[in-house]
C-alpha cells in the first residue's frame, strides 16, 4: 500500500458489536495518504449509514440500511468460532463512502503454510459486476475460522492488489 500511495499509509479502524448473527459495523474510519478522513456511521434505530468527510461535523449523505452491515476491516472476521456458510451469503459492507452488497461464495479447500504447520482453509470469493469489477478472496481456517489469507483487487480504475498472508496464528 506504501507504494502505491506514495510512500505514505493507510489506516483502517472499525468499531462495532458482536451478536448471534456475528459481527455489526458501527464506526468505520479511513484515511489514505494525505486525503481526508472518510468515516461511516450505521445508526441501527433509524436503519441509515451517515458518511462524513473529515470529521462527524461534515456529513456528506446518508442511505438507508436492510438488516446488518459490515466494513472492509470485519468482512474478515464474521465467522470466527460461527459455522462457515455452505451457501453463497449476502452482505452490506462499507468503505465509508458508500455501501455495496457482497456476495461470498464458498469454495475449494487449500493447505497454508502457517508457522512450520500446515492449516486448511476454505476460500470464499466475492462476485463481481460490471458497476463492481474490485475481487475479494478470503480464506478461512478450520475449526475457528481464522482469517488466514485475504487478496483484495481493487477496481478495474486502479489495477492494483492488496495480499494479506496470516504467518502464525494468534493464541486467544
């Protein structure tokens, strides 16, 4: 990411709940290199995602919200110590700009090299669109579900991809 924004960072934060049906986005900030400070705000009681530009005093919009959201940072973790999806399964998910719906898809099993063990993992992948052409692939452990692996494809606008590679698994 430092190259392609210059040598500068971006940082990602969520804040949310965790419940019955797994995680809930409430908060998500982001802010790349020298742009401003994007952030999302999920107001469950009114069912509206408000976004803001550089602080919660300078809203730009807000839409309205079915059911539960997600943010780029928590799709990773929704299904940890909850049963994996056998089916394609549906989301909201938030970039603090908009929200878009992702479909995951489970597919094959893989075997990763995580600190000196081989761990299995089911790959799920996101659909794409012609309005939506960024690619998600993430895989999950077995048994807790871990995050193990993620590539992320930005849009076509970009041509860039983002890898993410677990090298131990945490103690917890």
């Amino acid at each position: 990411m430092s190259t392609a924004l210059g040598g500068q960072r971006l940082v990602r934060e969520s804040q949310g709940t965790i419940g019955p049906a797994g995680v809930m986005s409430l908060v998500y900030q982001e802010k790349g290199g020298n742009t401003d400070l994007l952030i999302g705000r999920y107001e469950p009681p009114k069912k509206t995602m408000t976004f803001f530009k550089g602080s919660f005093r300078n809203s730009t919009g807000s839409v309205p919200l079915e059911g539960g959201l997600l943010d780029l940072v928590n799709v990773g973790y929704q299904f940890i110590d909850r049963p994996l999806p056998t089916k394609p399964v549906t989301y909201q998910v938030s970039d603090a700009r908009s929200v878009k719906r992702y479909t995951l898809v489970p597919a094959e099993v893989w075997e990763f090299p995580i600190d000196g063990k081989k761990v299995r993992a089911q790959r799920f992948y996101k659909t794409t669109s012609k309005d939506d052409t960024a690619t998600f692939e993430i895989w999950f452990s077995e048994g807790r579900n871990l995050p193990l692996r993620s590539v992320i494809g930005l849009s076509e606008q970009y041509g860039a991809t983002i890898r993410v590679h677990l090298k131990k698994i945490p103690a917890f």
